[in-house]
C-alpha cells in the first residue's frame, strides 16, 4: 500500500485513515444493528501519519436525526493531528433504500 503513496517519502493514505476514523465512530455510536457510512464532511490530513507510527483515533457524536449519526473525528500521532473532519453513519435499517432490495 505504501510502494506508490509516494516513493522515497512513504506516509498512510487519507482514505485508509478516513476508513479508520469511520470506524471508530461506528464503535462510538455503540449499535447493534451496524451502520453504512454515508458522507464525509471538512475532512483535513494537516500532517502525515507515517508507516509503523501509532495512531490515536478519536469520535464523539456531535448529532442525530432519526437514523442519522454526525461524528467529530481525529487521528494523532503523538500529540500531532494527521486527520480531522466529521463522518455521518446510517444506522443499518433505517435507510429508505434498504427495505427496496430484492434478492434474485
């Protein structure tokens, strides 16, 4: 993952570390039917995470509207924020479009 993300100066990729954040919030937002990630919001990589260093990732819910979760989300590297923004997640079973679905 890290051979082209950039030769000679190898850092974690924005996606992989957006994944993560996404994540975390999903454990955050404490559900068990599960959640579906549905917009990314004002996310900022301010500095790089580099391979083999430890990550803190942090959420805090910050609104709900029906099935709708905002999460504030951060990673850090010691002390030094490498990614900030807010996620909303989808509680799993309450988006319109999933009782659409059909099987065959």
């Amino acid at each position: 993952m890290f051979a082209g993300h950039f030769p000679g100066n190898p850092i974690v990729p924005g996606v992989i570390l957006t994944e993560a954040l996404a994540q975390v919030a999903g454990i955050a937002g404490a559900s068990e039917r599960g959640f579906l990630l549905s917009a990314i919001r004002a996310m900022k990589f301010p500095s790089p995470a580099r391979p083999g260093e430890a990550i803190v990732l942090r959420a805090k819910k910050t609104g709900a509207l029906g099935g709708l979760f905002q999460f504030a989300v951060s990673a850090e590297v010691g002390g030094r924020i490498v990614a900030e923004g807010q996620v909303v997640l989808n509680e799993l079973g309450d988006s319109p479009m999933e009782g659409s679905r059909t099987s065959g």
